[in-house]
C-alpha cells in the first residue's frame, strides 16, 4: 500500500484530542496509512504545545502520542533545506519548509493562513475534512 508523506499542524494534534476530523486524520497516521513529516522545529513545537495542556483529562492520550514521536513511529524526520516564507505568521512557514524538503503531498491545517495558500508547489494543503476524502482512495 502507498503510504501518504504528510505534514500536520500542531493544532491538528491538539484538536484531535477531542475528536471530529482532526482525531480521524491522526488515527490514520496511527493506522499506518500515511507517514508524517517532521523536522526538529516542528516536533518541537508539537512537544511545547502538548506540554500546556497539563490540565486536561488528556494526559494519558498525549504520553501515547509523545511515544510515538519517541519511537519514529511511520515518522521521517527532514533536515530543512529550504527556508520559506510565505504565511503572514512566520511560525507556520516551517511547516511548509518541511513539506518541501521532505517531498511531502499534503499539509493539513487549520490555520486559515497556511488553508488560504492551498497549495504551494506539488504540496496540497487541505483542511482535515478534505484531507480525509484524499485518504479514502488509498
């Protein structure tokens, strides 16, 4: 089976511990359909925001999760070489920097900004919902 190389926001992970689409696009990950993407600024970022949440009855999915990340569960980790930018917060440029390097088709978002550009060379950057509609044909 092809698997989908894949970049996914922070906000994806954060809103898929409470469920909808953004919880389905990560299942798939889990499910080994597609591979996710990183660099050491993304997963950074994802390990600082997963931290703030220490409040919420989540702690047991994000010990999963940073696990994941731990093990490099269907993970390819990128060295960055290109430095883009293009979104009106810089801190969202290293998402799409990762895509690019690493060769990624996707990048799925919520943030209206990076949603707004849709696609940037080859990389398509959908929406969970729209996503998931790509993930079915697989």
């Amino acid at each position: 089976m092809h698997k989908i190389k894949t970049v996914l926001d922070t906000n994806i992970f954060v809103s898929s511990f409470f469920g909808g689409n953004p919880g389905k696009v990560v299942e798939s990950w889990k499910d080994e359909k597609i591979i996710l993407c990183i660099t050491q600024s993304v997963l950074d970022e994802y390990i600082r925001v997963l931290a703030e949440f220490k409040n919420l009855d989540i702690q047991e999915q994000i010990r999963q999760l940073l696990d994941l990340f731990a093990t490099g569960y269907e993970i390819e980790f990128i060295l960055p070489r290109h430095e883009i930018r293009t979104v009106s917060d810089p801190s969202d440029d290293k998402f799409i920097e990762c895509a690019v390097s690493a060769g990624a088709q996707y990048i799925i978002s919520g943030v209206k900004a990076l949603l707004k550009i849709r696609k940037y060379q080859n990389i398509s950057i959908l929406s969970p919902a729209l996503f998931l509609q790509v993930v079915k044909k697989y």
